[in-house]
C-alpha cells in the first residue's frame, strides 16, 4: 500500500463533535473529530453537489445539508436513500499538533 501522507488541519481547528473543510492534494475532505479520534472523508455528497462539512454530525454519522442523505463517518458507507454510493474514507493520524491524511490512491 502506498502512503502520503499530507498535513489536513491542525488539532486545535477541529473540536471534539465538530469537523473542518481541507483541501489538499487536490482533494476536497472532510476531517471531524469524535470523541478525540480523527477520520477524513471526501467532503462531497455523491447524491448532489454538497460540501458535508455544512451538515451536521449525528453521532458517528455526517448528514448532507440538501436532502439528508447520511454517511457512516468513520467508514464512508452510505446509510439510504438518496445516498446512491459510499465516500471514500482516508487514514489519518495526529503528528505533534497536526492532523495528517494518508491521500494515497
């Protein structure tokens, strides 16, 4: 498996409950923070055009802003309907005072 890893945010940006909008090699993520632990998805709904990181966490779960499609944040999964496919999900990991996501393909 390849890595590259890429600096998202730094820890500071993103409360525990809350998520950050990062846009690093040439990806559009969503990094949040549960409880301490870091997670990235891809930042746009795959039902329309929206950023998630303008919806609202549920738990372990993003919901889109325009028609309430949700994703399981910690894997991408699409939870129904509308959600017609998953997210991409990404490793991360906390160096020092930053939130670093392996963006490898």
């Amino acid at each position: 498996m390849s890595e590259q890893w890429v600096v998202a945010a730094k820890v500071a940006d993103v409360a525990p409950g809350g998520m950050k909008h990062a846009e690093v090699a040439d990806k559009n993520l969503a990094i949040y923070n549960l409880g301490g632990t870091f997670y990235a998805t891809d930042n746009e709904c795959t039902h329309a055009y929206a950023m998630l990181t303008d919806g609202t966490i549920d738990g372990e779960v993003i919901e889109c802003p325009l028609h309430g499609g949700a994703f399981e944040i910690k894997t991408g999964k699409g939870l129904g309907a509308p959600i017609f496919c998953d997210i991409k999900s990404y490793p991360t990991r906390v160096t020092g005072d930053a939130v670093e996501v392996n963006v490898a393909d």
